[in-house]
C-alpha cells in the first residue's frame, strides 16, 4: 500500500489568512460599503456570528504571526544581499517545480524588503522564433547576475527537462542534450574565480494539494490569471512530471551543483525554510547569534536523497509518487 497520506491542515491553512477573511466578509450586506468605517465596524459587528469571529481572529492572528517570523529572516536576507555587493560576488537562484507549488510567494517573500537595485527577478517567456534557433541557454546566460547581483529565476533553463519534454514542446534529442550539457555549463559559470553562487531549488506539492490550489485559482477572480493550458493538464500529466523529476535529480544533481527540495504544501514553512538555506549557501559578515538558522529536514531535502525516495517508491509502487 502506498504511505499514509500526511496530516490534513485546518480550513485557515488551507484556504491561506485573507482568503477566510475574504470569504468571511462577502457573506455581509453590501450596503455596508456605503457606510462611515465607524458605523461599518459596528454593523459588521453586530452581524457576525461569533463562530465568524473566532474565525477571522485566528486567521487574522496566523497571517500576522507568519509574517512576522520571517522578518528576522529578511533583515538577513539584506545584510547577506550587502556583504555580496562589498565582494563583487554574483547569486543565482532557480525557483523550479510544479505549477502551483509556490514559487512565486517564495520569491515575493524573499525579495520583499531587499535592496531593489541589487535584484532581479527573471521569468522568461516563450522563446521567440529567433531564440529557438540559438543554444537554449543563451538566454538565460543573457540575464546573468552582474558583480554584486542576486537574480532569481522564477523556472529556469530546467524549463526543458520538465515542462518542454512532458508538453512536446522541445523534441526528444533536444531533451536528451540539455541533460547531458547541462552540469557542464553550470560547471563553467560555478567555478568563475569562485565569484558565482548557484543554488538550484524544487518546489515538490503533494497531487492533492496541487488540486486544491488549482480549484482556488478557477474560483478567485483575483488569482485566475495564473491559469495556464499547462496548469490545466498537471493533474492529468502527473506522473510523467513526475518520472521527468526522476530523472532530473538523476542526470543534473552533481556535488558542486546540487538540487534542494523544498516540500510546500505549507506555502509559510517553505518560505522560512528557503529563506533559511538561502541565507546558509553565503558566509557574510553581522550574521545574528541568536536566530536559528538550522533547517528543517522534513521541509529541505538534498536532491541525492529525495532520489533515493523515489527510486524505493518506484521499485515498490512501479512509479515515484511524489
């Protein structure tokens, strides 16, 4: 039988804080809207049941918390982002994984409160006709960090050992000669005077969880836009993403160039643990004494054993599950 299905979080963590606020809210009059913030408090009030109230405490509570545990980790954050200016050192962060996943909060979180001259976020496109002619990754390279530069890739070259094979976007010796390159290129850039840090991260979400937030999208005006005809065939095209993961950690998960999984079903404990691993790839001066910096195993997990996971799970189930 496959392994136990984990803890199901409470109604507050799966729909996230303002989402049950939201939801809470709409279900007042809409005349509300047109009365003085005094007045409005005290009609809301006065409507609420107290079951709501409790709700919208203790979501309103949790948003707060969560935002507040991962300031201390975002005031290093800055400083780590100033001792690479002082050094002329470069950054470069892949933010891979599944749709849905998390990946675009992480990044929002962690470049939050950085120095915005210093940053940037880096999410391609489709390549243009031109570009489909060129190596792959030129375009990326072309987006390479400067001397005292942080760039966060929201998806990476990776793009073409994930999405582009399993979509049929990318042919089959394409596919097979990004994998055989790939660490050779990342070898060249890594070992530029010592001067580039590369840190390869992939958001890894439960199928289930996958599905929740995906209804969410359908359903929140808000988040539709995130909707992608590749979205709407995860689910269908979950284990061939999933074999293609396999095979990632497989071909690209060497010792100087290695993969972090990030386990994101908990969108907060991702955060705080990337911010984390983040922060330890970089030895930088005023690093405080009394934050805890260790990371969290069942939230990080190093490429070479989250492949032996699935490689077990696969012998065992005939295909990886996660």
């Amino acid at each position: 039988m496959p392994p136990k299905k984990q803890k199901t979080p409470s109604d507050c963590e799966q729909q996230g804080s303002t989402a049950t606020i939201r939801k809470l809210v709409k279900k007042l009059d809409k005349d509300f809207k047109s009365q003085p913030p005094c007045e409005k408090t005290q009609k809301i009030l006065s409507v609420l049941k107290e079951k709501h109230k409790e709700e919208i405490v203790e979501a309103a509570l949790l948003k707060y918390y969560n935002s507040e545990e991962l300031k201390p980790y975002q005031a290093e954050l800055i400083k780590m982002q100033s001792h690479l200016e002082r050094t002329g050192k470069k950054m470069i962060i892949l933010f891979d994984g599944r749709d849905a996943s998390g990946k675009g909060g992480t990044i929002r979180r962690v470049a939050r409160y950085m120095n915005e001259k210093r940053y940037r976020v880096e999410a391609l496109g489709k390549p243009t006709d031109t570009q489909k002619t060129e190596l792959h990754m030129k375009r990326y390279i072309e987006r390479f960090p400067h001397a005292g530069e942080i760039v966060l890739f929201d998806r990476s070259w990776y793009n073409r050992a994930m999405v582009e094979p399993v979509m049929g976007f990318c042919t089959r010796e394409q596919y097979r000669r990004f994998l055989k390159k790939v660490t050779s290129y990342e070898q060249n850039f890594i070992l530029d005077g010592g001067k580039t840090i590369l840190l390869k991260l992939y958001f890894s979400v439960t199928k289930e969880e996958q599905a929740r937030r995906f209804e969410r999208r359908k359903n929140d005006p808000l988040r539709q836009w995130k909707l992608s005809e590749v979205d709407l065939q995860a689910q269908e095209l979950w284990d061939e993403f999933t074999e293609k993961k396999r095979t990632l950690l497989q071909k690209s998960h060497t010792k100087q160039s290695k993969w972090w999984i990030i386990r994101s079903d908990d969108k907060h404990l991702a955060r705080r643990e990337t911010m984390k691993l983040i922060l330890s790839s970089v030895k930088y001066r005023g690093r405080s004494r009394t934050l805890d910096f260790s990371i969290d195993s069942d939230i990080v997990i190093s490429g070479n054993r989250e492949l032996k996971i699935m490689n077990k799970q696969k012998k065992r189930y005939g295909t990886p599950l996660s």
